[in-house]
C-alpha cells in the first residue's frame, strides 16, 4: 500500500505538469549529435588492443525534453543505452528514465558506495532533487526499489564552494547509503573537490579526492580498510574536431597499471 501511494502521488504530480505543457508553443526541434571514439588499452597479456564505439544522442529541449542515448561497438547493433523524458514547469522539474539518479559521484568511484537506480521518476525543485526507482517498471510501477534525494548549495558566500548531501533508502533491505560531495574553483580553470559514502549496513566508508586543471584529471581514493587504493588520471586534449586523451589507473593493492589512449570526434 505504501509503494501504491508513493506512486500514485508522483503519477499524479506527472499528469499535470504534462498538460500544463500541451499549451506551449515553442517546443525546439530535435538536435542529433555524438560521438566516434577509438581506444587502445594494455591487455592483460601485455598487449595493446583497440576498439571503436558510436554514441548517439537525441535531444529535444522547450518546456517537454527527449534526451536519447544510443550507442554501438564494433559487431553489435545500435541498441538504446539511456533515455529520459521530462518536463520542466513554473522552476519544477519531472522527468522519467533509466540514467535519473540523485546521488553523488566522482571520477574513479571504485570505493564509492554506488546504489543501483534503473528506470526512476525524478523530481527537481531548485536544487533540491528526489528520484524513485522502480524494481521493473515494466511489470509492476507500484513495485519501489529505493528512494534517493540529494540538496545542492551552490556558491557558497560568492567562493564558487558548492556542497551535495544525498542519501538512498532500499525499500527491500531497508538499507541506507549516505554521500556527501564538496566542488570548488581555487582558481580559474583549476578546480578541486571531493566526495565521501557511507553505507549502512556494510559499516563501509568509501571516499575520492579530485582535481581537474587545464585539462588533466587526476583523483585518488580509498576506504575504511586501506585509505590508499586507486590513483588515477587523463589529460585531453582538443585539436580540429578531435579530442586526443591519454590516462591511467593505478591499482595499490594488485600494483596493476591500466593506461589507456584515444581518439574521439564529436558531431
């Protein structure tokens, strides 16, 4: 009875901002973009190998927004990655799909707690955001997987300090996983910031720092069992209409190095 009403509640809240949309007028047309990426990484063998990888993206932007994500590898068909639908009224905004989460991330993010969010209703009210998931929606919308919520404040005191606190709630475990993010601009095109999960009932803290200055991003992270696990990094570089990367990931514990190369183009 309580998912039924959590989700009556949000279809409700749905239908109306819907229709409030019917009237507008000024709906944009549909934008295609993407992306050609080529990627050569170290095998495990201690060979170099490649790979290719197509994005696509649709995006149509008004009052009422489409963004599609396609993508396809090499030998594959082009199947639909992620996808969110969604309106935005009088500073509210509701949207629906599989890429809607409401919790906090990093760069890395291999000691991060990461609750799983497939398809999901979010809301946005300023900076404030709560996102609902549902186990299969395609079965059963009443059936709610976790409740995810999260609060910005951006700018703190005019220092371009800007603080996320978020949390989710897995209805099925009853489990919580708390996060917290803190971004800031030491100067200009320099900035640095971090990010910090707890999860409940895995007594589990799970941290990241990050910078990102002229192109380059490096971060580094860890846990409650060994504070020093990954470092990592990539430098960009953009010429003509390509975009040249190179990075790695260093793993302490294993001493594996995973570097990585390549080549992207936008359209």
């Amino acid at each position: 009875m309580r998912n039924l009403l959590i989700t009556t509640a949000i279809a409700t809240s749905f239908a109306g901002v819907a229709f409030a949309d019917t009237e507008n007028t000024g709906y944009a047309g549909p934008h295609l973009g993407g992306e050609v990426e080529l990627t050569f990484a170290e095998t495990a063998a201690g060979d170099w190998a490649g790979s290719m990888g197509v994005d696509l993206d649709v995006n149509a932007a008004g009052l009422a927004s489409v963004d599609l994500g396609f993508e396809a590898t090499e030998d594959s068909d082009v199947s639909l990655d992620t996808w969110t639908v969604g309106t935005a009224v009088a500073g509210i905004g509701l949207s629906f799909g599989n890429d809607n989460d409401a919790f906090v991330g990093a760069d890395g993010e291999q000691t991060l707690a990461a609750p799983a969010m497939t398809e999901s209703v979010k809301v946005e009210v300023g900076d404030a955001a709560v996102a609902v998931g549902f186990t299969d929606w395609n079965s059963d919308i009443t059936d709610i997987s976790n409740i995810q919520g999260s609060y910005t404040l951006g700018d703190i005191a005019g220092l371009g300090l800007d603080i996320t606190a978020a949390g989710d709630y897995n209805m099925d475990s009853e489990n919580f996983v708390v996060g917290g993010e803190v971004e800031v601009e030491a100067t200009a095109g320099v900035t640095v910031g971090s990010a910090l999960t707890y999860d409940v009932d895995a007594e589990a803290i799970g941290y990241e720092i990050m910078a990102d200055a002229f192109g380059i991003e490096a971060y580094v992270n860890g846990d409650n069992d060994e504070m020093l696990q990954n470092i990592g990094g990539e430098y960009t570089y953009a010429i003509g209409g390509a975009e040249l990367t190179a990075g790695a990931a260093y793993n302490l514990d294993s001493e594996e190095l995973t570097p990585s190369v390549g080549v992207s183009f936008s359209f």
